[in-house]
C-alpha cells in the first residue's frame, strides 16, 4: 500500500512543475521573440533619385570649394543678437579661369565683403534663428557674389555659397 500511495503523491507533484516550466518558457520565449523583433536593423532611406534633365559639367570645368578667410560679423539694431558668419564657395570653371577669378577676388576683396555684408544685415533683420538663416542666407549671397564677379565669359562663377560656420550672441 505505500507504494501505491508514493506512486500517486508523485504524479501528483509532477503536473504543478510542469505547468511552472512551461510558464518561464512561454514568458522567456515572448522575451526572445521581442527582443529579436526589437534587434532587426531598421532598412535605410531609399536614396533620391538624380534628375535626369540636369546638365552634364563640362569635362574640362572643375569644382573647387573655397572658404573665406574672413569672418563677417552681423550686428543690426532690429535683433538683440549678433551673428558671426563664416562663409565658402564652391566654383566650377576651368583652371585658367579659376586663377583669374582668384587674382579678381584678390582685387576685390574690401568691396565684395561690404556686399556680403549689406546683403547679411538684411536677411539677420528679418530673424536671427540659424535655421532659418541656414536656408534663407546661401541664395542671396551667391546672387551678390555672381554679380560682383560674374563675367561675359563666366557670368556665374559661384555654383553655391556654403555656410560653414553661424554662431549667434
């Protein structure tokens, strides 16, 4: 009789543990499941597509990015801030007249910072929120620099006028 009576207490204790291992499998499992659902690598942005309009450079332009040595300092009386800009270029010509843009800016330097300036004061008069600056600026200045230094043969030397650097006090 006892061992019928041990045999029944067991089969008895076994069912409970049974039900508790599959409890920590099925919450562990669940875990797992999450967290490799969580892991997968979110897929990239698909890249934008090239116009197919868009002009072709000539094979014998080059682009060369230039910055500008020269700070430009924007006070104006309608903004209690003051913007530091500093500022680069980017030019496609060819190397001769690459070089005989340089010796211009080189002769114009006073006068085409002024512009810079003029048309910088404008803009900072509207607002001074660099993000707003950093969209609404480049247009302008390259409108400006073109006109200072545009020629008959390279009438719009700047391609684009890059703000490297906006700090506001």
């Amino acid at each position: 009789m006892e061992r019928g009576l041990q045999g029944a207490g067991m089969s008895q204790a076994t069912p409970p543990l049974v039900f508790a291992v599959l409890g920590f499998l099925c919450l562990g499992g669940g875990f797992g499941v999450a967290a490799f659902r969580v892991m997968q690598p979110v897929p990239p942005p698909p890249f934008a597509q090239v116009p197919k309009d868009e002009v072709a450079p000539e094979p014998d332009t080059m682009l060369v990015y230039v910055p500008l040595e020269e700070q430009l300092a924007v006070a104006v009386a309608e903004q209690p801030v003051r913007v530091m800009l500093t500022l680069g270029v980017s030019l496609r010509a060819s190397v001769g007249d690459l070089v005989a843009l340089k010796a211009d800016v080189d002769e114009r330097r006073p006068a085409l910072l002024a512009a810079l300036l003029k048309v910088a004061q404008v803009e900072v008069a509207k607002t001074a929120e660099p993000a707003v600056l950093l969209k609404t600026l480049p247009g302008p200045l390259r409108d400006v620099v073109n006109k200072a230094l545009g020629t008959d043969a390279l009438p719009e030397p700047v391609e684009e006028v890059l703000i490297m650097g906006l700090v506001t006090q």
